[in-house]
C-alpha cells in the first residue's frame, strides 16, 4: 500500500509535469491519466525488488518514464524497444523528428537514464535478446494490427515470469482486441471511467 502510494504520486506529478512541458510538436502516445492509474495500479501488485520491464513501444517516453520510476525506485531496469518508424498517426512525425533523442531527453529530465535501455530495432529482432522467464512486467504499445500485436504477444509471454503481468494499451482499438480475444480469451478488462475517458487498459497474469 505504502510502495502504491508514493508511486502513485510520483508518477502522477510526473504525468502532469510533461503534459504541461511538453513542447514539441508531436503527438503524444495516447496514454494519459486514466490509462497511468491503471498500470500504477497493476504494477503496484507485482512490486519486487529489481523489477525487470520490458516495454514494446515507448515513442516520446509517457509510458517509459511510469516504468522508470518503478525501476528506479526497485533498482531494477526497464527495456525500451521501438524502431522508432511510428505508426498511424504517429508515422508522418517519426520522419521529421529523432524521436529517440526525444525519449532519451525525457528520461535525463526524470533523472531515471540509468535504469533505462533503449533499444532501438523492430520488436521481433530486440525479443532474441531477451531469455525466457526473466521478465517480471511487460508492456505491450507497439505495432496495432491485428497480426502485429499477436506477434508481439507470442514472442514476448515466454519471456515473462510466472507470476508475471503483460498489460497492454488500447483495447479499443479493433485490431488490438481483435487479437487479445483470440489468444488470451481469458484476458482482464475492468472498466476504469474518469469524466469521460475510459482507460483502455488491458492485462493478463502468467499462472504457470
Ligand atoms: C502508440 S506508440 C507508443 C506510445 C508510448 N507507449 C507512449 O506512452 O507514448 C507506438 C510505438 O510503437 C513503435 N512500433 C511500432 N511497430 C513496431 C515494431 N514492429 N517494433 C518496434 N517498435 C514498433 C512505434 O515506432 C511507436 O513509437
């Protein structure tokens, strides 16, 4: 309860900090509020010391620097992985900016660097670096079609823990759910509202 609550208001005066810094003019992933108390509130569940999280899609860091906070606080590490090409909306900005040199400027600005990797490649080619078994939370973010987002799910729940969670985003994107009802019928949802915004968080515990 303790470890919920000072993660909680950190990463909540983090979320609002970079909301209303935020300079660029690229758009944002697409997490917001809603969306960071649900993972606050699952990551909270599976704090352990040396938290191993792999992230699979991070583009400007508002995801990435929620992880790093747990990382940091449990002195564990987060994986960062994005090719950095983007998609849908976010592909025309990938062109123009180094959205990696953005994402590494945000984690020095949170001061949570050392406890980041970053690795810049297609999630495929990053999920042969990691062994089975070694990944206590994962975050799945990156491509949305349907066969993308079975792909990054086949390749990476080997890599989880028993006792591990893969939380994921945008349930209500069709493709994504899509794929979720087809390999994990047994996947969570809980409806999470705030005003008017749902989150759009997804998870799935590894029993065995
Ligand atoms: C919706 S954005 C992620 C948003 C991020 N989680 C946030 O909080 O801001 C999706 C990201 O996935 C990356 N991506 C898409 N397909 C990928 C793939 N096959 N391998 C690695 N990264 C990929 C894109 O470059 C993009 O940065």
């Amino acid at each position: 309860m303790k470890e919920y609550i000072r993660n909680f208001d950190i990463s909540m005066g983090f979320l609002s900090y970079y909301l209303k810094n935020y300079k660029y003019r690229i758009p944002l992933g697409g997490i917001g509020e809603v969306d960071y108390e649900r993972i606050i509130n699952l990551v909270d569940g599976h704090v352990k010391d040396k938290l191993q999280i792999c992230e699979i899609g991070s583009w400007t860091g508002t995801s990435s620097v929620l992880f790093a906070i747990y990382a940091r606080a449990t002195k564990g590490k987060v994986f960062c992985v994005d090719n950095f090409k983007g998609n849908s909306n976010l592909l025309a900005s990938a062109k123009k900016h180094d959205i990696k040199a953005i994402l590494e400027k945000h984690l020095k600005k949170f001061k949570v660097e050392e406890y980041v990797e970053v690795l810049k490649m297609d999630s495929s080619e990053a999920s042969l670096k990691f062994k089975s078994n070694t990944l206590d939370v994962l975050f799945i973010d990156g491509e949305h079609s349907c066969p993308g987002v079975k792909k990054d799910i086949e390749l990476y729940w080997p890599k989880l823990k028993v006792g591990g969670i893969m939380i994921g985003h945008d349930y209500f994107h069709s493709t994504v759910k899509e794929a979720i009802l087809e390999i994990f019928p047994n996947h969570k949802h809980e409806r999470y509202l705030k005003g008017k915004t749902e989150s759009s968080i997804w998870y799935i515990e590894k029993r065995r």
